[in-house]
C-alpha cells in the first residue's frame, strides 16, 4: 500500500470493528494492555458495510 512504499505508518484507534477489516495489522486493548496482536488480510473499502 501507499504508506509501506513510503516507509510510514497510520494508526487508526476505534471501536468500529468494521472499519479495522482495512487494516494489515489489529492491535487489540483490554484495560490498556495489549489484549491481541495479529496480521490482517485488509479488505477492500468497497465492501466494508456503515
């Protein structure tokens, strides 16, 4: 994607659990520690249901 060819990141913090299916990656928080971490296969904006 556009933000690894330029050798940055975007975090994106919310609740929406559908707006995390873009992501490559979820980090998941529980009273502030890290609950979860694992890769994602990134779903396409198109799909996503609001």
């Amino acid at each position: 994607g556009v933000t690894h060819s330029a050798g940055t990141a975007v975090l994106v913090v919310t609740h929406n659990r559908e707006i995390a299916r873009v992501a490559d990656r979820i980090i998941e928080l529980s009273s502030g520690s890290i609950a979860a971490d694992r890769p994602n296969e990134p779903a396409d904006v198109s799909t996503l249901r609001w």
